[in-house]
C-alpha cells in the first residue's frame, strides 16, 4: 500500500493533485509552508514515515530568481536534498519536478538526452537539484523519477503567467497586450500532469521524463484561441520585443513517458482553456 508526502501540496499542482488522489482513495500526508520550511532538517523530522515522496515545493516564477538567487537555491536546490535525506532514511521513492532545462533546442522534438542549459538561477537551482537526485541513486540506492514539464497552465495558476494573464485581458474586453506574439511553447494541461504524476507512482529505478503535450502554438495561437471561445474580436498590441536569449520554439519528445508510464495527453489546447475560461466566470459569477 502506498503512503505518499506530497510537498508543496497547497500549490497549483498539489492542489489538482491531492484532489485526484483523494478521489482514487490514496492515503497522503501533505506538507505545506505551515508545516515548516523544507530546507530545515527539523521540518523533515517531524513528519511520520511515507514510501513515496512527490517533491512539487519550489519557487518558480523566474524573473524573481534574478533579484533572490540565494533564496531560489536554498528552496529548491537544498530543500530537494532534504527530501533526498529523509527518503534514504525512511526507504522511499523520490519523484521530482524538475523544468525545462534545454535553452534553445538543436532540433525538435526535444529528447531528455539533449544537452542541459541553465541559463538563469531558477533553472541553475533546478539542474542542481537533478543532479543531487542522480548522486542519491547512484550512492544510496534512493528510486528517483525526475519529471520535465515544459509549459503546464490550469486554473489555479497566477496571473503572471501567460495564460491566466491572457484570460484576464479577455474579460476585461479592451486589448490583448503582450511582449512579442511569435515565441512558441509546448503547453500541457494540468490535469495531464497529475495524471503523469500518478502515473510515476509504481515505477522503479531511475528515470528522467520529458512531460508535455508533444506540439508547441505561439502566443498568437494562444490568443486566437481564446478569442474564438470569447467570441470576441479585440485588438491585440505587441511590443514586439524579444527577450536576451529568448527560447522561439519548444517541443517535448515525450516517447520515453508513453514508454514508461503508459501515459500520453489527452486534453487539447482548446479544451484546456475552455475548462479555464469556465472556472474563472464561475468565480466572477460567485
């Protein structure tokens, strides 16, 4: 019988995630910031033991990994080897989020045996993390499974992020207002991932698994989208600038997950953000 230690549990993955486990009757402990700060052994000795750790607990938004770079490092670089430490204690299985870590791909799809870019301190962080899972496997024998997600989006997710950003600009019906329309990315839907996530939790040994949907649209694609179930036909305003370094096209190999995990997509890109615009018009509507 599995026992899972979901971190992070109060996020937006975690959030989808404990609700799906509850429904399939998983028995799972959650630990979240009111529980302790992961980087801290003491947090990790208190909780009681579990067989599966679903390490999700991380800070995310990039831009801020520029302005706290120690405090990226410290979260999710040191509080993954504290949850390396308490699953070689307590002989259990790690999985890991990880992120994209591929920069500007030689060739697409993007294989997980591609070369490895850390071109900011959030995925320096990330990258460091992955490589204490690989040291923990190798010396202490712990299961680890390190997931890749490309661009996840769902409801639950902030604001900053492109999606919800552009859905909120959709409902204010005066312009859609973005950096630069043509970067491309491959976004999967939440409910995908958890499905992935749990997907993981049977498998042995060591893996590293790309998950995506397997196809990339462009911001304009995006908003395209999202116009035709609006049925709105609003302006759309592009600063037309294009970030240092910025990635134009992403799109994940994901062979190895099928493989694996017995998992693909199954939500399309409209269907994903059907269900969003739905949640939040249910929110504004109480």
């Amino acid at each position: 019988m599995y026992k899972l230690l979901i971190t992070g549990a109060d996020g937006m993955v975690g959030s989808h995630l404990c609700r799906q486990l509850q429904s399939l009757n998983f028995s799972y402990t959650k630990l979240t910031r009111s529980n302790g700060d992961i980087t801290n052994e003491v947090t990790w000795q208190s909780i009681e033991p579990s067989n599966i750790v679903i390490h999700l607990a991380a800070r995310t938004f990039v831009p801020d990994s520029w302005k706290y770079p120690v405090q990226f490092v410290e979260t999710n670089t040191i509080g993954t080897l504290q949850a390396l430490e308490y699953c070689r204690k307590h002989d259990a299985k790690l999985i890991y989020i990880s992120s994209y870590l591929y920069g500007n791909p030689a060739s697409l799809p993007i294989p997980e045996t591609a070369t490895l870019y850390t071109p900011n301190p959030y995925a320096l962080s990330k990258k460091m993390a992955e490589d204490y899972c690989r040291f923990y496997h190798n010396s202490f024998k712990v299961p680890v499974t390190i997931l890749r997600p490309f661009n996840l989006y769902g409801e639950g997710q902030d604001n900053q992020f492109l999606i919800p950003m552009l859905i909120q600009q959709s409902f204010e019906k005066e312009a859609f207002r973005v950096k630069d329309l043509l970067p491309r990315r491959d976004y999967l839907y939440i409910d995908d991932f958890v499905k992935a996530l749990i997907s993981c939790i049977s498998l042995q040994g060591y893996h590293e698994l790309n998950i995506g949907a397997g196809m990339s649209y462009s911001v304009q694609d995006i908003i395209n989208t999202i116009q035709q179930i609006q049925q709105t036909n609003l302006p759309v305003v592009s600063e037309e600038h294009q970030r240092p370094n910025e990635i134009m096209d992403t799109v994940a190999d994901i062979s190895e997950a099928k493989k694996h995990l017995n998992w693909q997509p199954d939500t399309s890109l409209e269907s994903g953000l059907r269900r969003m615009i739905a949640h939040y018009q249910s929110l504004a509507n109480g």
